[in-house]
C-alpha cells in the first residue's frame, strides 16, 4: 500500500536533542538539524533559511517513511542526521540520507511500527529560523492511564499497592458502565437531575457536571499529574549564565514524582517525562485522560526586570488576570507553543474545543485551596513573589474538571534565584514544599468530604 503526500510551506502555518549547525551558510539555507526523541512521539527537525516543499510517502512491506526535500542539498549536517537517532527510538529503526535527484534531498526512516506522521512548517520565532516539525506518532495512540501502568510494571515491578491500583481502576470502569445502565426510569425523564459517578475522574457529561461520592479510604487511589513546563525546541526562560527553565522544572517534577510515589495511594504521572515538547492542549487532555485528581504545572520564568524574584502560584481566570504581571506571564507561556513547534492551525481547533467545554467555577475554587497551600509551604524555603494566589488566562490549566493550578518557583531572570535553582539541594526543598502542599490538599478535601476527581 502506498500513500502520498504533498506538503507547502505557505506562511500560515528523553532525553536531550543533539544537533549540528552547520559553520558556514550555503544556498539551500539548512541551518542544522536536531532530534527529540521520546516515549510518546519522535520529533525531527530542520531549521532552515528559506521554504521549502515536502512530499512524503507512508509505505508498507515493509514499513518506511519517505521524505523528498526540494530544493536542498545533502550538507554535513543532514548527512550526521541518521547518526543522532537513537538506537532504541520506538519509531525508528534506521534512516537513510541521500541526494534523490540533484535538487531534492531523500529521508527514508525504516520503521519499526506503524505510525501517524505530521509535517509542518513553523515560522522564524525567538530564536529560531524557519523549522519543519516531522513528528511520528503512535499509529493508535495509546491510553495514557494503561502507559502509566505499564512504565511503572516496568521500572518497579514490585512496587507495594500497585496492583491495589489496577484492580481500583478496573473497578472505576465497571462502576462507571453501571452507573451508565442503571439509571432509573424517573432519572430519565428529569432532564435537570445530576448523575452519581464513581470516584473516576471522568469529565463531566454533557448533562453537567457529576457528583461523585468519595469511594473508602482503603480504594481511593489518586493520580497526580506533574507538568514541567516547556522542553524540547522550547527552552523556556534562560537564566543569565545560561541556566534553562526547561531542565530546571523537569527536575524538579521528577525529585516530586519521586516523592508522591512514596505515599500510599498516590500515584504521580509526568506530563512529559524527558527533554521534548508538549503542546499545551495536549498537557491538558493528557491530565484528563489520566483521570487526574489535580494537575500541577511547574516553571521557573523570568520578567523583564532582573530584579523581579520570589515564588507564585496561579490559577485559571474567568475573566481578567488579576495583576499585569500575571497577564504578561500568562500571555508568555500561552506563546510555547509557537516556540516549541505547533501546527497552528490545528492548535486553534484544539483551543475552541476546550473553551466550549470550560466549566471554570468549582475548578478554579479547588485550584484556589491547593495553590494557597503551595503557597504557604514555598514561603517557609524562600521569598515569595505575592503573597496572594494570582489568576489569568493560562493555556494550561483549561482542564475543566481538574484542579489546576501553575506554579512559578523562583524568577530565573534574577541573576540570585538562577544559582539558587541551580542547586540540586534547592530543588530538593522546592520538590518536598510542593509535596507537602499537595498532600495538606488532599486530606482537606478527605476530611471535609470534598469529592475526589
């Protein structure tokens, strides 16, 4: 089976990267190229001067992928490009560079599964030239709940409860499709009645939202989603003797995630796992499919000021940010995505979706009573920049019924707060103040009977 492609660039539109700039310029204008390799997608990309036009073909028997680059040249650079896939890459088992035609330069990946390709062209931004994006995707893309599991088989197979977890999971799930069919007769016909869901964390129906009844102590297994802002091509905020915020925040979420799965019942899951970028819609519906009963966004940003220091914790506005401040933050980090490489027009539709669907109220109270706790705990190890939960418009936290809540840990624009973020033993205070803030969370909502998600 063959299928074919043609892609126009028309102006519209775990791991570390490695890359070669190219020294010197040349006419086909490639600029370098960099690999972002990663359990959930492998991205490929070519930074460049100029359009380009790229056709690629999906082949079977075997599996391969095609790519035709016209009007470029084999360089250094693209010729060193099958050397920095790694040897395991779960997409890719082999690539191939070679000059197809005196004008067109050839890609062909031998895949080791079926796959899901998306090729896009990003436009000259920060720091970056023009960049095409070839991201290659799970063909069927997996439940992130069932990865959880398998990674944690995996890596601590003989972790204690973790079968507790997947016999509470299979429980929510035979819940949930009784509940679907058990609905009484006078419950049908009151169109204003709300439903009582299990302890599942699924979004609320269509109908509104769920009340959910907490399950007993002994099953209530919660999931924590850990969202270290930016990675891959978007570095984040870059400290002044180069400290990135992209690598401090995965830190740190991980020193977290490290923290929560010590505790019975908890179960952490990182939005993204290594060095590599995901696109804000995506760290939502991600959060969402786990079944999160709270998502914590994690970053270290900077300010137009060097002075600016302290941290800040921010939920979801409904309306205006409360502070300028906070609506400058809010409209930087809404930005990633353009820097880390989004098919924008794809982006806009995700956008729509999830603000039709936003049901802010109740979710931006609970992200309230977490991020004033966080808050309590980051002001015992260092300056906090507002006293004060803060609100705005941030992408991220558009999760409607998850509790959301972002958390700025220094200004890594203050030349104090990059060494101190720097400094593994800071991060560790800055994991277990985060820690301790998201455990006094859950046995508030335990003890007041506050429905778990």
């Amino acid at each position: 089976m063959r299928r074919a492609f043609l892609l126009q660039g028309i102006g519209t539109v775990g791991l570390h990267a490695i890359g070669w700039p190219l020294q010197t310029a040349w006419a086909a204008g490639l600029l370098g190229v960099r690999v972002w390799p990663s359990q959930a997608y492998t991205r490929v990309t070519l930074e460049l001067e100029q359009r380009l036009v790229v056709q690629h073909q999906l082949l079977d028997q075997p599996l391969r992928l095609v790519i035709d680059l016209q009007d470029l040249q084999v360089d250094a650079a693209l010729r060193q490009l099958p050397s920095i896939i790694p040897p395991d890459d779960p997409w890719i088992a082999q690539l191939r560079v070679g000059q197809f035609q005196p004008k067109v330069a050839r890609l062909v990946f031998d895949l080791r599964q079926a796959v899901r390709v998306e090729i896009f062209e990003s436009l000259p931004v920060g720091p970056y030239q023009r960049r095409w994006m070839i991201d290659l995707y799970p063909d069927r893309e997996p439940d992130p709940l069932q990865a959880l599991l398998n990674r944690r088989f995996a890596a601590r197979s003989d972790e204690p409860g973790l079968e507790q977890l997947i016999e509470d999971l299979a429980k929510r799930d035979v819940q949930g499709k009784a509940a679907k069919t058990a609905t009484s007769p006078d419950q049908k016909t009151a169109p204003s009645a709300k439903a009582v869901a299990p302890a599942s964390g699924n979004p609320p129906s269509e109908s509104g939202p769920a009340v959910v009844s907490p399950p007993p102590a002994s099953t209530a297994s919660r999931i924590i989603a850990i969202d270290a802002g930016h990675g891959g091509e978007d570095p984040g905020a870059i400290g002044p003797s180069g400290l990135k915020e992209k690598d401090v925040v995965l830190d740190v979420s991980r020193k977290l995630a490290e923290r929560l799965a010590g505790d019975q019942g908890l179960r952490p899951a990182l939005i993204r796992e290594a060095d590599y970028f995901v696109p804000l819609g995506q760290r939502v519906r991600k959060a969402r499919a786990l079944r999160a009963d709270l998502m914590l966004s994690v970053h270290a940003d900077a300010f137009t000021e060097a002075r600016a220091r302290g941290a800040s914790a921010f939920v979801l506005s409904d309306g205006a940010a409360s502070s300028a401040s906070a609506r400058y933050l809010a409209q930087k980090e809404n930005a990633a995505d353009e820097l880390g490489g989004v098919d924008l027009r794809r982006r806009d539709q995700d956008a729509t979706r999830v603000l039709l669907e936003l049901s802010t109220r109740t979710q931006i109270r609970e992200s309230s009573d977490l991020a004033n706790l966080l808050l309590g705990e980051l002001g015992r190890i260092g300056r906090l920049h507002k006293a004060k939960v803060e609100r705005a418009g941030f992408a991220v936290l558009r999760a409607p019924d998850v509790p959301s809540v972002l958390v700025e840990t220094a200004f890594i624009s203050n030349p104090e707060e990059e060494q101190r973020l720097a400094d593994a033993g800071y991060r560790d205070q800055l994991a277990d103040a985060l820690h301790k803030g998201i455990r006094q969370y859950l046995v508030a909502n335990a003890t007041t009977g506050a429905k778990p998600r």
